[in-house]
C-alpha cells in the first residue's frame, strides 16, 4: 500500500503513438544534497529546479527539524539558511524520512559528528532496508547507533562527542554510503578518506567542493581516493539543479517501445556516473539520440529524442556498468522484454536491497506478463519477445517501489494486454508529476475505478 495515503491501483493500456516534450522534474540525487549542504552552510542557499517529490520533501522537513531554516519560495524554488558545519541543533521529534534510503543514509551521516542524538524512521520498505553500512562506518568517527535487529530502523544515533576523522573503504558500491561518510568527515578535525573499488555517483564530491570544501578524488590501484578536509566554513550556494536522469528514462524508454513514438526530453544530466542506462540503450539499438549537447554547471547535459525502435537486440550489460545506472535495471528489463534475444544482467546484487527486492519484484511481474526471466543472488536475465511481442494481461505489485510501479505502467503501453499495478502511491516520491506527464505524449494510462 501506498506510503502516504491509501493504494492507488493503476492501469496502463497499448497507446498510440507517443509524442512531444517531456519535461521532467529535477534530480533526486541532487536535490536532496542541495538541501543537506544548503543547511549545512552558514547563510541562505537558494535553490531552482528542486525535485518536490516525497522523498526530498521529507528531507526538508528533517533540516528544520535539525534547526535549518527551509522555505519554499515558488515551485521548484526554495531557500534554506544553514546552520554552519558542526551547527544542527537535537531534534524534538522522531525524524521520519519515508521511503528515502538517500535521505535517511545521508542525514544520519551529517548529524553523525556532532553531539547530538536522533531517532530516525521511515515507511515499511525503508524499515527493511540494511542501515548497518553506514553505521559501521559512522562508529569509526565515535557515533553510537542503536537500531532494530539486523541493522534496521527505527535507529537512534548518539553523535560523537570528540569525532575521530577516517580512511574507509566502502565494501559495496554505494554513493549513499560514500556519502555520508564524507557528510560526517565534515565536522571531524583533519583528513577524511573514503575509497571506493566502484566508481558511484559523485554529486556529493562535486557538491561539496561547490560549497567550499577541499575535497580531492585520484584514482589509485585501490580505486577512487576521496580526501575531504574537515570542519571548512560551507559558503552558501545559488543552486540549479539540473533534470533527473533515471526520471527521464521512463518517458525515454516508453516511447522506444510504443509504435509510432518521437519524444523529446530536453535538459538532462548525463554525467558519466549516472548515464549507463543510455549508453546501454544505444548498444541495443535503440534510436536514441543526444540533441544539443552542452555543458551546465560543470555537467554535460543534453537533450534526448528518443524514437521507436523495432530493432532492440539483447545484449549483456558490463557489470562495470551497474553503478552508474543502479536504478534503471527495472525500467531495462521492460525495454529487454521488448527486443529480440536475451539480455544478461550481471553484477547487479545490491537491486536486492533497494526499496524493494527488485529483481524478484521485476521477475515476478514480467513472469505473470508472459516473459521468461532467470535470475540469481547478483544477475538475472530477460528472454525478449520482439517488438508488439508481450502478452501483458497481469496485475503486477510495485512493493513500496516507484521504480516497479512506473516500470510496470510503462511496460502496459506496448503489451496485447493491459497490466495493472497494485499501487501507484509510490511513484510521487520522485516523479510525482509522472502520470499527467506520461498522459500529454500519448499514453493510456489510468486510475482504476476513476
Ligand atoms: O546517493 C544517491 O543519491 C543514490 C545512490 C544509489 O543508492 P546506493 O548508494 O545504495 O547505491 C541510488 O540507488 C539511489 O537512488 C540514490
Ligand atoms: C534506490 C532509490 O532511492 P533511495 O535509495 O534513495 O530510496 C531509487 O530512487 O531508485
């Protein structure tokens, strides 16, 4: 059931062709750090093009009640003034971040190094999710944290009193594990190192070093080296951020299935540690296209036609790619579906951990779709149908997960028959504008019983 309100079964149908703009709303990844540093600074950091999905408002809400100022200013349009580095006041009440494991996993980091004590929580799914490895990393610097059995939530954290900096290495590619390490390295004296085998995303270097931090990345025969030096002054930023690219790739891959289709979806991010999934895309043969490439902020940006595409073939996907397109898998498998041949997924363990399980959650539902999928602890594998080819005609379950309930509506829009899911709450934590969206370029997909 839905996180925020009660289940929203949903129903998408074979569409005409798809097209026009899409413009989706901004990174998820980028908003909710904008948020964490812009309360971290020491002044008022303002804010364009924040995504106002449920998982960053929640995260809005946790930086007032760490003693930051948060308004909302117009839509997209926010400012926050900081408290300073070291600065977060004890919250008076249990900090509930949702759905979130970024905004969860980030603030725990944040709050880690400073003497105070929060009690975090959050929906069914996030309450399932591993937290162990932050905290483990967190203990280093002195944090204490208490949680469920298994390293789950609800979880208090005692900061540390006299934070110690530290050189760790992250045991699975994470950027939210990366991340609130260096969060935490931000109030402890000296240098903080967190290295990582696995290029990840890296807003929260890029950020950082935006804010005034030293922050310096070499690669070495370990991996990526990080060096953050602590306790600097964060001088408050003017932030744009930019369109979220794992949001543009459901209008993307919609229309690269959808007979007929041409979409463009304008402005989107495509940094290299989070653009797998397009790079995947064209290997496939997908008519994918990089219009007006430019940079924006540092950041290579461009806006993407996508066209129908008949000719998809399988491929396997580089497991050195997983990192940098984590949560397209879902979305992939739906587009795997669709072309000939098989598609290998290796690499791939940490899908099981997310808001859902969702190999299990993308195998269960392609599987009552028609498709044959094979899978194991970190792989699984999509047998294709052809373009027109899946049969659909299932009632799928989208577990808490946004990715799995739009990933399934998505998949309805080419099938013979229509597939619905359980619940469509989940999709506003981070494209809440999704369903209207989809509607404009053409898609039939609607609230069942409305
Ligand atoms: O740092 C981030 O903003 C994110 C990191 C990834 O999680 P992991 O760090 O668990 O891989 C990703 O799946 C999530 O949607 C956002
Ligand atoms: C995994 C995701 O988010 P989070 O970990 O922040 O819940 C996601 O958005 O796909």
């Amino acid at each position: 059931m839905s996180a925020h309100g009660t289940p929203i079964p949903m129903t998408a149908r074979k569409s005409g062709p798809l097209t026009g703009v899409a413009e989706v709303p901004g990174d998820k990844s980028i908003s909710h750090r904008a948020l964490i540093l812009g309360a971290l600074a020491v002044g008022e950091t303002r804010i364009t093009g924040l995504l106002e999905g449920q998982d960053v408002l929640d995260t809005a809400r946790a930086m007032r009640a760490f003693g930051a100022e948060v308004t909302q200013e117009g839509p997209g349009a926010w400012s926050v003034y900081g408290v300073g580095t070291g600065g977060f006041a004890e919250p008076d009440q249990v900090i509930d971040c949702g759905n979130s494991g970024t905004g969860v996993r980030l603030i725990m980091g944040a709050m880690a190094t400073t003497p105070i004590t929060a009690t975090f929580t959050g929906d069914a799914s996030l309450n399932s999710r591993p937290m162990a490895r932050i905290t483990d990393p967190l203990a280093l610097f002195g944090a204490q944290a208490m949680g469920r059995a298994g390293g789950r939530l609800p979880m208090t954290i005692r900061g540390a009193e006299s934070p110690i900096p530290v050189r760790y290495a992250t045991p699975v590619p994470s950027a939210q594990v990366k991340s609130a390490v260096l969060l935490a390295g931000l109030n402890a004296p000296g240098e903080t190192v967190v290295i990582e085998r696995e290029a990840t995303r890296d807003h929260s270097e890029r950020m950082l070093a935006g804010f005034g931090a030293t922050v310096r990345t070499e690669q070495s025969d370990e991996g990526r080296v990080i060096t953050l030096t602590g306790q600097p002054e964060l001088k408050p930023q003017t932030i744009a951020v930019p369109r979220d690219p794992s949001s543009a790739a459901f209008p993307v891959c919609a229309a690269l299935i959808t007979e007929g289709s041409d979409v463009l979806v304008p402005n989107i991010g495509l940094n290299p540690t989070r653009a797998g999934l397009f790079t995947t895309l064209r290997e496939m043969g997908a008519d994918l296209t990089y219009v007006n490439e430019r940079e924006e902020g540092g950041e290579p940006v461009a806006d993407l036609r996508a066209r129908y595409s008949p000719d998809m073939r399988g491929i396997e996907v580089p497991p050195e790619r997983a990192a940098s397109m984590i949560d397209e898998y879902p979305i992939l498998s739906v587009i795997a579906a669709n072309a000939t041949g098989r598609t290998d997924m290796p690499g791939v363990r940490e899908l099981r951990v997310k808001e859902s399980d969702r190999i299990d959650a993308m195998a269960v539902g392609l599987r009552a779709c028609g498709i044959t999928v094979e899978e194991g602890e970190d792989w699984w594998a999509v047998e294709g149908r052809g373009p027109g080819g899946v049969p659909g005609g299932a009632r799928c379950a989208s577990r808490l997960d946004h990715r799995i309930a739009m990933s399934f509506l998505i998949l309805g829009l080419s099938t013979r028959e229509a597939v619905s899911i359980d619940d469509g709450g989940p999709v506003a934590t981070s494209f809440p504008i999704f369903e209207r969206l989809m509607g404009d370029l053409g898609a039939k997909l609607e609230r069942d019983g409305a």
